[in-house]
C-alpha cells in the first residue's frame, strides 16, 4: 500500500524532473536516463542498509569509508592474488556484512552509542585503505581480463543499467523482509520504543545488530558496483560522504532520525529524487564544490519536515485524547 507520503514524494520527482526537462531537454535524452537509472542503481543499493539502520532509531556513518577499504581489498583479490572472481565477491560481500556484525556488536553489547561506532568505523576504515596502498590509487590496469566481471558490474539488459536490476531485485526482497515479516515488524518496533519493545519479550539487541549487518553486506554489494563504475580506487577519496547521500535519501524517502518510520519504498523515491536534483544542479551549472551544501540544504529540510508532522501528530493525539476523556461518562 502506498502512502500519502510516497505519493507526495512521486509527484514531487515528477514535478522537478518536468522543470529540469523544460530548462535544458537533454534531461529526457537516452543516455542521460540511462546514466541517471545506473546512478539510482549504485546509491539506492547502500541507502537501503542505511535506512534499516534509521529505522532502528540508529545511524551508519561510516559506509562511505567501508567502500574504500573494501575496494582497495577487492582490486587486491582480483589483481594481486589473481582470485576467481566469484569468490572474491563473495568475499567482499562477507567482509562487509563482518564490519556490520562488529559495529552492531559495538552498539549492542557495548552499548556504544551508534553515532560514535559508527564515525570511529568512517576513520579507522579510511585510514586502514590509506595505509595498505600508501596513497596510492589502485586500479585494474589495462587488458580484458575483467571484461566479463566488469560487463556483469556496469553493463546494460535492453538499455537498462545491471545496478537498476539488481536494486529491484534487493529492493523485492528486503520489502518482503521488512513489511511481511517477523522481523520487519520487530524492526519497527524496537525503533519506536526499544524498553517497550525489550519488556514485551523482543531480543532488541538481535535486532539493531542483524540490521547493521544488513547495511554492512548492501555496502559490500555496492562496493563491488562503485569500483567496476569507476575502475579505480582512490583511498584518500573513494567514497568520500557517500554516507551522506545514504542518510540524504532515507531521510527523504520518510525515514524518521527518530527511529520506527520508513519504508523500502520511500527509501527508493528518496534515492531517485537525490539524483534527479543533483542532475538539475548539473544542468543549472550551479559548481560541483556546491553539491554538498545542495544535500545539506535536502538533509535539513527532510528533518524539518518530519518535526513539523510528528508535532501535528501529537497535536491530534491531545486532542482526541481531550475529547474521549471529555465525552467519557461519569460514575
């Protein structure tokens, strides 16, 4: 069933891709879409373990630096120790879900708060990618030894980009996992209430660390998709605030900071509408250096937003409550 606020937000894509289209038409050109479904493919990947992570009333900020830890491990899997590359993959996806399960660890038993775990993770991940290639970038080289892997990673089905499939593909299956399921459901709960939740016999530390794992094996997913987009892996800056984007999306797609709110769905409107409004600063020509402030500026205005409709929710629930108790008989 679809919201009011996904709705919102779909018309709201509609709206700023059709002015984006009136000021420069190449917005609706082939290979602009095309570029912009793989771009949705790669980031709603990882958005989606970042918005898990909100849902739980926690927040991952160490993901974009994973990425660059775990690109520098694969091109060494793959280059170096010249690994089949399924097993590789596999294994970057394993180590992925493993920083997951540690920082999960961290918040649950350790009872670390997520915002220090996770920013702790963002340092030591990009400083431990810094120090294994001493700086240096690290690439693929030349030849058409990957021509395979990379064709699976960044190629095309009909004109539609792999990294859309494959986010459809993940996006069905963590949809199934989060609104038809057991878990989904202890999901949300622990995010609304996490004593409630506990006192009514939910094991909430399972909970928050299945849904850092979670996050962790998307982002092992996406690393593999970021390095064949970009064929290289630059330590210092590869993946550099893409949590932000992650946080940017889930937030706009009705995650709540809070906790207990969100869907799949939404998380993927969230994604679309990030890329379609980086697309619009491109085509104003607004400098790249200002992207960041843009997504602040989105950040900040998805936050405002949901303060502004949990205190009308709270508005409602007073005055309901005023009027049962009011209308309520005396003895």
């Amino acid at each position: 069933m679809v919201s009011k606020k996904e709705l919102a937000l779909l018309l709201l894509i509609l709206v700023i891709g059709g002015i984006t289209a009136l000021i420069n038409p190449l917005f609706l050109s082939q290979v602009n879409i095309g570029n912009l479904a793989n771009l949705v493919g790669i980031y709603g990947v990882f958005s989606i373990g970042a918005g898990l992570v909100i849902i739980t009333g926690g927040i991952d900020l160490s993901v974009g630096s994973m990425f660059a830890l775990l690109g520098v491990i694969l091109i060494y899997l793959l280059v170096d120790l010249a690994l089949p590359w399924p097993l590789a993959l596999l294994l970057i996806v394993m180590a992925g879900a493993v920083l997951g399960a540690i920082q999960g660890f961290l918040v649950t038993k350790a009872r670390v708060q997520p915002f220090v775990v996770t920013l702790c993770g963002l340092l030591i991940y990009r400083g431990l990618a810094r120090y294994i290639t001493a700086d240096a970038s690290m690439g693929f080289g030349y030849g058409d030894d990957f021509d395979t892997l990379s064709n699976l990673a960044s190629g095309r089905l009909l004109g539609v980009p792999h990294t859309l499939i494959l986010l459809i593909g993940i996006s069905l299956v963590m949809g199934v996992v989060v609104h038809k399921s057991v878990f989904g459901r202890y999901l949300y709960a622990v995010g609304k209430n996490e004593e409630a939740a506990r006192f009514s016999g939910i094991r909430t530390g399972s909970v928050i660390a299945a849904a850092y794992v979670l996050s962790g094996l998307l982002a092992g997913i996406t690393t593999i998709l970021l390095v064949f987009y970009t064929n290289s892996v630059v330590p210092s800056s590869f993946g550099s605030f893409y949590e932000l984007y992650g946080i940017a999306a889930a937030v706009l797609g009705g995650c709540s900071l809070r906790g207990g709110e969100g869907s799949i769905l939404g998380i993927l409107l969230g994604t679309v509408l990030l890329q379609v409004l980086q697309n619009l600063v491109n085509i104003l020509g607004i400098p790249s250096s200002l992207n960041f402030a843009v997504m602040g500026t989105v950040i900040l205005a998805g936050v405002l937003a949901d303060q502004m409709l949990q205190t009308r929710r709270k508005a409602a629930f007073t005055i309901s409550s005023t009027a049962v108790t009011r209308s309520a008989p005396t003895s």
